[in-house]
C-alpha cells in the first residue's frame, strides 16, 4: 500500500483556516477594525454594502503598510504583533495569530493600498481565491484602504447560509460598536448602503456610549471604579429600574479587548439579586486592566475568550464593586460629558405611582357561554392604569361575597360535559387564578392566559387584515439605539401590521401615533424592545413564521403582569375569554395555561 497522507495546498488550508475565523460578513469586520487599531490609527471608516455580501470597506489613518509587508500580510502566519512564544503571555495587540488576512483573502476579492509616512507611493495589491492577481505602485494617503468585495464567492454553501440582510447588518454593528467602546479616543464612523449609521467624535466613555445607544441611555447610567493588586475597574453599570429582558447592552473588555464570560456576567448578575426582577438583565460596560502576564488570550481563533489567573479573585472584586456602586449612587442623570465618572444626587421623588397594564375588562351579567365569549373576546377593550390596593383595604375586595347569589360560566369547550366554573374566582400569589368547576377544581395562570389571548387576537387580525386600533391625542415618541434603529426601520410594516401604528421621525427616533387595544400606551417602548429582540433571534424565518414569532413576543409583553392584582370582574373576564380561543389550554410557547384537579384526586389527598 501507497503513501496516503499528503500536504494540503495553502489554497485548500487557508480556506479550512477560513471556516473558523472568518464565519460571517461581521467577522471580517472585526478583523479589519482591529488591524487598524493595532496600526495606530486615529481616524477608521467602515463602509458596507448589502450586509456585507457586497463591499466591506475599511479606510484607516494608520501607519501603513510598505510593499513587502503589505504582501507578507496575506500569507498564513505572517504578523508583525509578535515574535516569539514568550509573548504569547504579553499581548498587548488585538491581533497575533497571523491568520485573519489570509483567511479573508481565500474567501474573498480583496483589493488594498496602503502607504506609509516615509515612502511618497504606495502599493495596491488585488488579490482573490488566496491568488494575487495585481500588484503595482499607486497614489494612496497615509494608511491603508482594504476594500473586501463578494465575501465567498468561492464558497457558495457559506453564503448560503448566511441570515437576512438585516441580521447580518446587526452583527456587523455589534462589532463596530465593540471596538468604538474599547477606543474612544478614536474617530469612528459606519456607513451602509449610502446610510450613515454611525458618526462618532473623540471623548470620553460616558459621551461614547451616549452617542452609540442614544440620548436617554444617559441617565440609566451609574459609575463603577475599583483598583486592586489583581485588577482594576472602570466603566458603568445600568440603574436596576431600567434593566430589561433583553440581554443587550452587556459589554466586558479586558485591556480593551472585547470578551465574552458567562462566569462574569454571573457576578453581575448576583449583585443585582432583590433589585431587579427574575430574567431582566442590566446592561453593563465594564473595563478591566490587568498584567498581560495574568491572563491567557489564545484559546480560540476569535480571541474573545480569556483564562484569568485568579478568576475567583476577579469575580469577588466585580461583585463587590457593583454592589457598592448600586448602593452609594441614589441614582440621578447628569449631562456633564467632562466630569466622566461623576453623578449628581437629589433627593428620591416623594409621591411615586406605578403604572401597570390593567386587564380590559367588559360587565357580563348571568351566564355567558364560550360562543358569547368568543365574541365578547372581539371587542375593543383599551386599558388603563392602576394604583396598588393598599394591604388594609384587602377586606374589601370580600366584601358581600356570602350575600349575592352565585353565578356560573358554562365552558362547553374544554371542561366534561356538564363543568361549571364558579363567577367567584380567587387569585392566589399575584399569579394564579383558583375557581371551583363541578368537576372539581382549576388553576389558571394568569399571564400565560392572558398571552393566548392576545395572541390569538393578533392572529385574527392579520388573517383579517385588519386590526382595531385606538389612535392617540398625544403621540408617542421612542428613541432607539442606532443598531436598534437599523432593524426596526426593516420591519416597519410587520410591526405595523401587528398593531402599532409608527413612523420614522428623524435619526434613530420613531413616533407611535396609535396602537391595537390589546396593547398598553405605557408599555409600547417594552412591545418594541421585544418585538426586536424576537426578531433578531428568529434568524432567517420569513412570511407566516415570522409573523407568528412576532406576535408571540407581542403577547408576552402585551399581557397582564405577574404581581398585578386583579378584580372580580377582570378574573371573570379572564376566564370567559381562555375558553373562548381556538387552544385554550396552551400559551403560545406551547406551556400549560391552566391545570385541573378533580374531586376524586383532592379526596385522595386528604386521604
């Protein structure tokens, strides 16, 4: 037998090398943005085109490159970060690993010019399928301009599976704006499609994050500084009031390299435990500077994973400082960009209401079969605020119970033949809803319920094409983050056609001038924060499946809270309308909205 282990040719190994560092339009732009980073640049530009498919284009103010190197740079393991293995313990570059430019260039046509401060010419060198095709002199400024046009074109099933436009441009953001953070001493801006994104000044962190996440991010921010023999932190934590459910603004750097760290994130977390409520997240930008020496960056390709010396140390020192932070600040905006870590500290408000969705409720008399329900679940049911029932007033919501004579729904849609529930429901824990049935006894969830509710509401509307809405005398104005922005301006019709009437009204602004009845006006920011994280998430989904995503996370957020008291009259209601929807005993993330338990199992029970 034959010799069968050979040499692959570079071509074929660059483009193995490829299918790990450079998986996505956004990995080359975080390739490209650090290279300038590390070239000493104080003024980047990034251009894309068509999500990046197209063009992705990076202009730079850096050092530049002479003739030889701008070549070297596109072979494997050619870089100019370091020399030997000691320094692999004292990186202080963003790149190391000589592989991002040889892997992009066997994906792609690239084209670069590049020149540096001593030669008075430059070079441009066109290169594809790891090929160079073109090499000669040429008038270039100061820098270099690497132009990276039909990601793999060579690799069709990778372009394949590309996501749509709109969550490629996402995640193309989401590095651009990982290393404006980083380095804000750096001019930065981002155009696509003839769209500026982007156009971001020189200053310091706080004005940085200002400008990349909007103007009202600046009052939810709090300041976080701590320095130890371990490491030192910088940066700013989210006020526990605005935390969100969506996991967004969470940003970990470690000597200005973007990390990512459940382990960390974990010790943010635990310090915000009794401040903000199960499944929200704060965001969070923290900066660490720690001995290179200390730390251990090589462990994957996208360099954004890091072994810390004494990782118990350092998510003791985080927690402690974010807990110190939460409780020294009593937590109020300041518009100063100068005095970067300061925070002004009036007195809390003295007269504070909560305003929460409250459940629509419509006055039924007698008995109301699911049929009457269906219908009554049609009708235009605005909401309004609510103040919390103080505790000594709980007597009253008894009050004449024993004295009126007991009503009953008919549910002929779910329970046996011949179920009652009773009109006198109680709600136990802020949560469930207890009501006798002849059968024996049901529990309902309430917010689960009310979610197939609106969902099914919002699934007739567009079946019907047509969707009840309430229009607003005063309208609604939102402001997002330009990311944010990016993707709602992409699915402004869908939304509309969920229910919220809105439109663009300047940069990153939108203005809402109505909204569908089932959703509440105090809760419209929250339905779109959860209408654009669903949307990011649901990937390439398209036509009816993502409608139906969308109107998933339209219900979650549009349903009663947990905690919300309810009334007589709202519990009723509630139930009417359950055993009205086509799959009442679902909610539409497919778990349980109700359970029941029948007389035979309670007689078992007290045995």
């Amino acid at each position: 037998m034959g010799d069968i282990i050979r040499l692959l040719p570079d071509s074929v190994a660059n483009q193995i090398a490829a299918g790990e560092v450079i998986q996505r339009p956004a990995s080359a732009v975080k390739e490209l943005l650090e290279n300038s980073v590390d070239a000493g640049a104080t003024k980047i530009q990034l251009i894309v085109e068509d999500a990046g498919k197209v063009l992705i284009q990076v202009i730079d103010n850096g050092k530049g490159m002479t003739e030889n190197d701008a070549r070297m740079c596109f072979e494997r393991h050619a870089t100019s970060k370091i020399e030997s293995a000691e320094q692999l313990f004292a990186i202080k570059t963003k790149g190391f690993r000589g592989e991002a430019m040889a892997s992009i260039a066997a994906v792609a046509q690239v084209e670069m010019k590049s020149r540096t401060e001593e030669n008075p010419i430059g070079i441009q060198i066109n290169i594809a399928g790891s090929k160079i095709q073109r090499q000669e002199a040429c008038q270039s400024p100061v820098g270099t301009n690497i132009m990276i046009k039909n990601l793999f074109f060579n690799v069709p099933a990778r372009r394949n599976f590309l996501k749509s436009n709109q969550v490629e441009t996402r995640h193309i953001m989401d590095e651009f704006i990982r290393v404006a953070l980083a380095h804000t001493n750096i001019e930065m801006s981002l155009h696509h499609d003839s769209d500026e994104l982007f156009n971001l000044r020189p200053g310091k962190l706080r004005q940085r994050i200002v400008e990349l996440f909007g103007k009202g991010f600046n009052e939810k921010l709090v300041p976080i500084s701590e320095e130890t023999s371990i490491a030192k932190i910088e940066g700013f934590v989210g006020k526990p009031e605005f935390a969100r459910k969506k996991r967004g603004e969470q940003f970990f750097f470690v000597n200005d390299r973007f990390i990512r760290s459940s382990y960390l994130n974990h010790a943010i977390s635990s310090a915000y435990d009794e401040l903000i409520q199960e499944k929200m997240h704060p965001a969070y930008f923290i900066f660490f500077t720690v001995d290179p020496s200390f730390i251990d960056i090589n462990i994957h390709p996208t360099k954004t994973e890091i072994k810390f010396e004494d990782e118990k140390s350092i998510y003791a020192i985080l927690r402690s400082a974010t807990r110190q932070s939460l409780g020294k600040y009593n937590i109020a905006p300041t518009l100063d960009f100068n005095q970067e870590m300061s925070i002004s500290f009036p007195p809390p408000p003295k007269d504070v209401r909560m305003f929460q969705p409250e459940l629509p409720v419509k006055q039924y008399s007698g008995s109301v079969s699911a049929k009457g329900a269906h219908s009554a679940a049609m009708v235009n049911t605005r909401t309004e605020g609510w103040t919390q029932q103080p505790d000594d007033d709980w007597q009253k919501l008894y009050k004449g119970l024993s004295d009126q004579p007991q009503e009953t729904t008919t549910v002929q849609s779910s329970m046996a033949v011949g179920d009652e529930v009773d009109k006198r429901p109680i709600q136990i824990h802020g949560k469930y809803i207890l009501s006798s049935i002849r059968s024996g006894t049901i529990i309902i969830d309430q917010k689960r319920a009310h979610e197939r509710i609106v969902f099914e509401k919002i699934i007739r509307s567009l079946a019907m094409q047509q969707t009840p809405k309430q229009q607003h005398l005063f309208p609604i104005n939102i402001e997002l983050s330009s990311a944010d922005s990016k993707t709602l301006s992409g699915i402004l019709e869908e939304v509309k056609q969920l229910g919220i009437d809105i439109e663009p009204f300047g940069k990153n602004a939108f203005v809402i001038q109505g909204l569908a009845t089932y959703i509440d006006e105090n809760t419209a920011k929250d339905v779109i924060d959860e209408l654009l994280e669903e949307y990011n998430n649901s990937g390439n989904l398209s036509g009816s499946k993502r409608q139906e995503k969308l109107a998933q996370a339209m219900a979650r957020k549009a349903a009663i809270p947990y905690g919300k008291v309810l009334q007589h009259e709202e519990m009723t209601q509630l139930i009417d309308e359950l055993f009205a929807c086509d799959l009442p005993y679902t909610a539409p993330n497919g778990k349980p909205t109700l359970i029941t338990m029948g007389l035979d199992e309670l007689e078992k029970r007290f045995g």
